[in-house]
C-alpha cells in the first residue's frame, strides 16, 4: 500500500508525495472570502500538483490540517482501481468489484482483509 509522506516547503505550504517521491498534492493555508458574506476566512486549500501553478486544481477546502491531510492521505493510499487486474488464477476482477473490496476494507486483487499499518 502506498504512503504518503508530508514535507512542509513554505511557511505555510506542505508538499504531499508518495512512497516513490511522486508529488501529489499541495495543501496552502491561504485567504478564501466566502461568497455570501464577503467575509475573508484562513483555510487550508487542497491542490492536486502540477509543475506549473497555472496547471494545478483545487481538490478541496478545510478548516484544518487534519482534515486536509486526511484528504490527501487517503487518495495517496487508495490504489488505482482503473482497469480490470488478475486474481491469483487468473480469473479477471472489474474495477467496481476492486471499489467495492476496497471500500468493505478488503485487498482489492484477493478479497481478503488488508492488513493494518502499524
């Protein structure tokens, strides 16, 4: 299972990257003004990493880092279920049967329950 691990490179900027030193997110803690009120509240913003800032996308907005991490840490973690993977013979598993295993806390590939991190 893959892990993310967290480096803060600003003062108020934390790199997400995974256990193969892919960056993966970005959290900010930046102003965001609220539409209704106009009121300009500090939130922690969630930005899925491109090189060029131009290119990021916002993934999320959180009141703390707690919530942002667990955010990133759980897309980090969650195994890409995209195309149709092999059982141990060979039968084919759909990626919704992976989602669903995933999902009850079963292996997506074994349907057995994954094993938890210390």
């Amino acid at each position: 299972m893959a892990r993310a691990i967290f480096i803060q490179v600003e003062t108020n900027a934390w790199l997400v990257i995974n256990e193969v030193y892919t960056p993966r997110f970005l959290i900010r803690y930046v102003p965001a003004v609220h539409r209704q009120t106009g009121e300009t509240h500090m939130l922690y913003q969630v930005q899925r990493w491109q090189p060029e800032r131009k290119d990021r996308v916002i993934v999320g907005w959180h009141d703390t880092y707690a919530e942002a991490e667990a955010q990133c840490r759980a897309a980090v973690e969650t195994p890409d279920m995209a195309t149709p993977i092999r059982d141990g013979y060979g039968s084919a598993i759909t990626p919704e049967e992976q989602k669903a295993r995933w999902v009850a806390g079963l292996d997506p590939r074994t349907g057995l329950p994954r094993e938890s991190r210390p």
